[in-house]
C-alpha cells in the first residue's frame, strides 16, 4: 500500500467517537492537500476491511456527503449515537465537533 493511503487509514482510525473530521483535512494531514478525492475512494473500498469509522468524514461544509438516503440515515445515525448534532439537512457544526489531531499520526505498521 501507498504510503498516503496508510497515512489515511491511520488518520481516520485515530478519530475520537464523538469527532468528526473533513476529507480535505484528512488529505492534507495524510501529505496530499489536494488529495480529498482520493480520500473519499480509500474510504469506499477500504473501510470494510480495516473497520473504519467511516461516518467520522464529512465535506468541507461539515454535510454529510452521501446522495443515497441510506447511506444519510446510517452516517447520522452512528453519529447520533455518538453524541455529534447533525441538522435536518445533514450538517454538522465543525467548530464544535471538528477533531484535529495535536500530534502527528504515524501510518499503521
């Protein structure tokens, strides 16, 4: 695996419950500030296999990104459970709830 791609994994593994993080910001902390589409891809086809907390991602106007009413539903309904506000048009307050990590993350082994 890309060393970006384990930057990534271990970035959005280390969200606390409760947080929530941008793809952007993901992507700029991971050594690609252009690279937010491609955290969107890695979180599609990797979330399953390394377990993670995909519904920790939102956009860069802190909205749940999902088109497909399903996929909303079960993104607000993890975040809910873990105590994060999400409006009735699917949007979080980042200010309140936005996680940036104070040390750098180091990729998985």
């Amino acid at each position: 695996m890309k060393p970006f791609t384990l930057n990534v994994i271990a970035i959005i593994k280390s969200i606390p419950e409760g947080n929530v993080m941008t793809y952007g910001q993901i992507a700029e902390l991971a050594g690609s500030p252009r690279g937010a589409r491609q955290v969107v891809r890695i979180l599609h086809s990797l979330s399953a296999i390394h377990q993670l907390p995909w519904y920790r991602v939102v956009n860069a106007k802190g909205e749940i990104a999902f088109n497909n009413e399903e996929a909303r539903f079960m993104q607000t309904f993890h975040l809910d459970n873990e105590g994060v506000a999400v409006s009735d048009n699917g949007r979080i307050d980042l200010e309140q709830y936005r996680y940036t990590p104070v040390d750098r993350i180091d990729p998985l082994p």
